[in-house]
C-alpha cells in the first residue's frame, strides 16, 4: 500500500508542478500580439497605428506589399467586397517556444488588408480585416 501511495504522491506534485509553469514569457506575447491582431480591424486602424502597436512597419523582412483584387479569406473577400483592390501587409515574429511549434522552426504572423494602394512610411489607409496564424514553417 506504501508503494501505490507514494506513486500517486509523486504523480500530484508532477502534476502541480506543471500546472505552476503556466505560459512562457514569449507564449505571453503570442497571446497580447494575437489579441492587438484582432483590435486593429475590430477599432479600424490605420496601418502607422498597427506599426506603432506592434512597433515596427510591417513587411520588414522582404520590404514588399503585395496589392491584388483577387484576396480570399476563407473563401471570401477579406474586407466583404469583392473586385476591391487591397493591400496585405505581414508583421511577423520568430517563434523560440517549442510550445509555439516544433524546436522553434516557425514564425507567427498578423497579416492585415487595407485598401490600396500602399502609401509609404507613414500610411494612413484604414485596416479592414487581419487574420493571426502561427506555426507557419520559415526556411532561412
């Protein structure tokens, strides 16, 4: 009887322990970013406000914003209009949490739609739909 005490002894602590780690600083941040994602359509905000939000301008690894009229969200237009020209926009962050995605091998991303065409450093054309994805593999 002492045996199968002391396994469910040992078992509650480990269990305990891990229900004490909680989220990682860096699991933290997914959550704020992918919350800040859905505000800046939600609260229309200009594309400079989402740069300040998440404090650089987005596309800043390739420098390039992609304008189409031919965006699908989920089978639709992002911004419920159909033949609209829009502009997608990317702010990105390297995962390290392996609870974010396999040993640190991905990057997540708030991608944002706003009417074209794109303006330059300060841009004041007004987010109309965002979408948050992570686990998305990068290749460096």
């Amino acid at each position: 009887m002492g045996k199968v005490r002391h396994r469910w002894t040992v078992m509650l602590f480990a269990l305990l322990g891990l229900a004490a780690c909680g989220k990682s600083k860096e699991h933290e941040l997914y959550d704020e970013r992918h919350a800040t994602c859905d505000r800046i359509a939600r609260d229309r905000e200009t594309v400079s406000q989402a740069s300040d939000d998440f404090g650089f301008i987005p596309n800043s690894v390739s420098g390039i914003v992609s304008c189409s009229t031919g965006y699908q969200v989920n089978g639709k237009p992002p911004c419920g209009q159909d033949g609209q020209e829009l502009c997608r926009r990317y702010w990105q962050w390297l995962a390290n949490d392996d609870a974010l995605c396999n040993a640190g091998n991905c990057l997540y991303v708030c991608e944002a739609y706003s009417p074209g065409p794109p303006g330059g450093y300060v841009d004041d054309s007004q987010v109309c739909a965002t979408r948050f994805a992570g686990g998305q593999p990068y290749f460096f």
